[in-house]
C-alpha cells in the first residue's frame, strides 16, 4: 500500500509539474502576442498601377458570416483547419468589385474560382451583375481554372476570356434536390415519431415518416426547381453562346457532343462555346503577364489578390463621421435557422433578432429597417416574436421593407409579411405557407435495454416526456394547436397581401415558389436586390436620395473578446500564407458531411410548443 501511495504521490508530481509548464508557455505566448499588438505597425498591401484584381472567393456566398470567436478563429489560421465550410460576405464582395469600378489601377478583373462553392443563385446574380458593371467600364475580366462547376461556371460565365486547362471539364448537371429518409432507421431504433401536420404539400416531415418522396412532393419541387434551372440558363446563355446540346438537359444530346468531341470534356467545352480557349496553367499565367506585365518579384503577373485588396480598401479609407443625428436606415439580416432564445450570426434566435430591431426602433436616427431574410424558417413562436417587433416598428412610424435573398419562406415568410412590403429576387425560394410538429419518443427503445417508466401525476393534462409514449389526448391538443396557428398563417397573409383566407390556402398547403411566381400570385409585392429594397424604403419614409446613410451589420464583440480579437488579428500576419479551407473532396468526407448536414437539423428544432414552420426542402444541389 506504501508503495502504491509513493507511486501515486510521485505521478502527481509529474503532472502537476506539466500542468505548470504549459501554464508558463501559455502565459509568456498570451504576453509576448501583447507586447506585439502595441509594437507592430499594420503591413498595407499595395495596389499595383494597371494590375489585375484576382477574384478568389473561398466558400459559399452568405448574407452574414457565421459567428467565430477570435480565440477560435486564430487556431483555424494557425492549424489550416478552418470551419466547416467558409464563408463569404456577398455584401462585401460586391462593395469590392463596385470600388474596383471606379479605381483606375485596376486595368482588369481575373477570375479564380477553385475554391468557390456556390452558395444560392441570387447571390451569384449579384456578383455577375456588378461583374458585368466593369466590363461596361471597358476593362477585361478573365476567368482562369483547371475545373468549373456548376456555380463557379456561372460566375465564370461573365467573364470576356474563359481558359480551361485541357485536362479539365466543366460541369453542368442541372439542379438536384435529394434528401435523406429515416423512416426505417428509426424504427430499426425503436424511435417513435408523432408527427403532425398540416398543408397537402408540406413534406419537411416526409424524411421522418416515409422512404421515398410523396407524389405530391415530387410534383412541387420538380416545378420550382425547374424554374430555377431555367433562370440560371439564362444567365449563361445571357453571355456565352453554347450549344444548344449543352442546355437541353438530355443525356443524348450530351452524349452526342461528347463523343463527336472525341470523348475529351475539355474538347468538348471548347467546341460547344462553354469556353474560349484550352490553355496549361503556364499558359494562361503568360497570358495574364502579357496583359498586365511581370512582376518580378514574385515572377507571374502583376496583379492583387481579393483580400489584399480590401485590406488596402480599408486602411485607405479614412472613419466617416456623419452629422449629429443624420437619418439612418437600417439594414438588419436574419439568416439561419429561426429558434428559440438568442443566437449569434449564422442563426436566427427570436430573442437576439427582435433585440436589434428593438434597437432600431428605439434609436431616432434610423428612420427606416430593411429586414433583408435568408431563411428556411423554424420555430413558429421566435417567428411570431420577431413579427411582433416588426408590428412595433411599423407603428412606431418607421417603415419595414423585407428583402427575400437565396431563401425566405415557412417562418421566413412569416416574418416578411410583417413588412410594408416585400422584395424578392427571380430566384429566391419562397412560400412554404403550412405548419408542423414534430416530435420523438423513446420508450420502445428504453424497454428495449431494459429500462421502464411509471410514475404519476395531479391533473389529467397531457404529460409531454420523451421517455414516455405520447398519449391520444396529447396528440389531439397538439394536432388541433397545428391548424389553428396554420389558420393564423393564413390570415396573417390575407391580411398583409389584401387577399382572402381561401385564396391564401389555394397558394398555401405548404407549398414552395420562386420569387418570380410569388409575384405572379400576390406573396410579393417586386423583384429586385437589396439595393432597390433600401431605396423604396427610404421612399416610404420620404427621405431624400443622398440625405440618409445605411447603417450594415456589425459583429458585436464583449471588451474581451475585441481584446482577443485584436491580440490574434496581429499575430495571424506571423503566420505562413496557407491553403485555402475548402470543403470535403474525398469520397468518405464528402458523405459524412452530408449525413451530418441532414441529421444535424434535428438540433435546430428547439419550439417549447414543438410546432415549426420550417421547409427543408429549400436547399439546392
């Protein structure tokens, strides 16, 4: 036993002497990275005189980043390990190219898109439009890349000069929407599920509840799917002339390119007009220096990369200070997942979004909110919290306009039709009028293993437990708690778009749109960006053109978090250039992110009521 003791007594002292150690190295790392922040003057980026811009975006476009502590972001740089999947800003980008516009020391724009992954057809309409704004200011834009897939070939189909490199291909497929279905899992697991519903087209439970897709389901979302493929052709064709072998979508005609192209996908794009020259990443580097001459510093063309050229932007760019009381209005982004409680960026919590437009409610200087939404929906109470402050808004005398991005519908469009008015793009997946609930139980499973529950209770009110079997009784409330706030959707609707109940229904049941038909069926009132969104509510609130300033998000940071962030933001230039975070590309990575990306859905279902207005078909492949 004494020898046991001594060991023991030993071992701690080891351990307790690591512990220390790292504790020093912490210390003296936190100190040193301190000392640095005060010291180090900030390294602006120069902006070569006629050089290209290179465009590199890595990851999907998004109405707002998601959320990352600074501690957290700083070991992303440090390890190349990077959040799942990267985001970026569409906002900034497009402020990016609009300074590029009107910056002559950009003599071009170079496309390089290998890492961009798509991210909602809206948002890339919006970068192609601003794309398309600096070619009319008479300068190139070159796209360069060994592959294209579908989204990188749309940006890529603005530029005036298309290079692929003969190994390569470019990737047109077509729209694709397919979901995972848990009925047989579930029950394997002895998983009860009590689902509840209402809406003949309101299939966000079918995953949960059947093996296959629902006629009714497949009917829907082949429509607005296919409107959807119809706009992204157009965009193409808008600027390159393919053949039309390419667009029909028919394998046949496919094949028949392909193999009169000698089987070559490289050959084939070039002979179908998909691009303008095949060319090894040599040659097209030779190609960009004979354009905008050689740097010989780093010996390719000269030219400033994405990032580069927003760090240069903003050290440039000196604080503007606006006039005391200077009217405001205010763009506020809900985007995620609607849930309960407070969220940060990436997600919609009822509480921490009817916070902010609290916040503008209460200041004097905004004058107007535009609420731009990228949503699928979600809990129907933080829903209905978020529509109340926007009631508060309206009657405060501060006009809404909601801006529909890539997606606004079920909660989405509940909250839009709190506004004054609402502006969607051709493209954004809307609708999904119709309600849910859902919920799991697993007693079966419990008994399984051996585990029982009994137990007893006061009243005869329903008893809602997960290890417990639903009772009809509780069943009965929540079905009846579904149609009634179903039949609530429907006259808030009617009341905000000047319909009836009935014709709602007619275009209700859950059914999904685009924007372009949601016009034609009265859920919107015009298509257009956010910019036109600012200036109609800038009109509602009779404010002058140039009179106003818009007021976009900011990341709030606690005292020390914006410590941290400025600590870690110096010592991130230490570190070498690394590769770009990008998404899984090996075959095991790829479809465990997408089981994760279907179950992990579960998470965001958090109504204390349990009923949602959620459509999880709004997603496209």
């Amino acid at each position: 036993m004494k020898l046991l003791r001594n060991l023991l007594s030993k071992l701690w002292r080891i351990i307790n002497a690591t512990r220390i150690v790292l504790l020093n190295v912490i210390f003296f790392v936190l100190l040193i990275l301190f000392i640095t922040v005060l010291s180090t003057g900030e390294d602006i980026p120069e902006v070569p005189e006629d050089g290209l811009l290179v465009i590199n975006p890595h990851g999907i476009l998004v109405e707002e980043e998601t959320y990352v502590a600074p501690f957290d972001m700083f070991f992303q740089e440090a390890f190349n390990s990077g959040p799942e999947i990267p985001e970026v800003n569409v906002h900034h980008l497009v402020a990016t190219i609009n300074e590029a516009i009107n910056d002559e020391r950009i003599g071009g724009i170079v496309l390089d898109l290998r890492h961009f992954s798509g991210g909602g057809l809206s948002k890339m309409q919006m970068v192609g439009e601003r794309l398309n704004a600096f070619r009319e200011s008479g300068r190139p834009v070159f796209a360069v890349g060994d592959y294209y897939t579908q989204s990188q070939y749309y940006l890529a189909s603005h530029a005036d000069t298309l290079y692929l490199n003969p190994m390569g291909a470019v990737n047109i497929e077509g729209f694709h929407y397919y979901q995972m279905y848990f009925k047989n899992l579930l029950e394997k697991l002895k998983i009860n599920q009590h689902i509840f519903q209402v809406g003949q087209y309101k299939s966000a439970v079918e995953p949960f509840m059947r093996e296959d897709m629902s006629a009714e389901a497949r009917e829907a979302n082949q429509a607005w799917l296919n409107e959807l493929w119809t706009q992204y052709l157009n965009g193409v064709q808008l600027h390159r002339d393919i053949a039309p072998e390419i667009a029909s979508g028919r394998i046949e005609d496919f094949m028949r390119v392909f193999e009169r192209s000698g089987n070559d996908q490289a050959q084939m794009a070039l002979d179908s007009g998909l691009v303008d020259r095949l060319a090894s990443r040599e040659e097209m580097r030779v190609d960009l220096i004979n354009m905008a001459g050689l740097d010989t510093d780093k010996n390719t063309y000269r030219h400033i990369t994405l990032e580069d050229y927003q760090h240069a932007l903003r050290a440039a760019q000196r604080p503007q200070i606006g006039e005391t009381g200077q009217p405001e209005v205010a763009v506020i982004v809900g985007r995620g997942a609607i849930m309960d409680g407070s969220r940060r960026a990436g997600e919609i919590g009822g509480d921490s979004l009817a916070a902010e437009l609290r916040e503008a409610r209460l200041n004097d200087n905004v004058k107007a909110v535009v609420l731009r939404i990228d949503s699928p929906g979600g809990s129907a109470f933080a829903s209905e919290i978020i529509r109340q402050e926007i009631v508060e808004l309206r009657e405060a005398g501060k006009p809404v306009v909601a801006s529909m991005s890539s997606t606004a519908a079920s909660g989405g469009y509940w909250i839009a039709a709190g506004a004054d008015e609402i502006i969607a793009a051709p493209t954004t997946i809307t609708g999904s009028i119709g309600v849910f609930g859902l919920f799991l139980t697993f007693e079966d499973s419990l008994e399984h293993i051996g585990v029982n529950m009994d137990g007893l209770s006061t009243t005869e009110m329903p008893y809602f437990n997960t290890a417990k079997q639903l009772e009809p009784a509780a069943e009965q409330l929540i079905q009846n708690s579904i149609e009634q706030v179903y039949q609530q959707f429907l006259t808030l609707v009617a009341d905000a778009r000047n319909m009836t109940t009935a014709e709602v229904h007619e275009v209700a049941q859950g059914r999904v749109w685009t924007g372009q038909a949601a016009l034609d069926l009265g859920l919107v009132d015009a298509l257009g960006e956010i910019d036109l969104a600012i200036a109609r509510v800038a009109e509602l609130a009779e404010l002058e053109a140039d009179s106003f300033k818009v007021s976009w998000p900011e990341t709030h940071l606690s005292p020390a978090e914006a410590f941290v962030a400025e600590m870690f933001g110096t010592a991130m230039t230490w570190l070498p250039e690394r590769e770009a975070a990008v998404q899984p590309s090996g075959l095991a990575e790829k479809a465990l992110l997408q089981v994760w990306q279907d179950v992990k859905i579960l998470n965001q279902f958090n109504d204390q009521e349990g009923v949602y207005m959620r459509c999880l078909q709004c997603k496209v492949d």
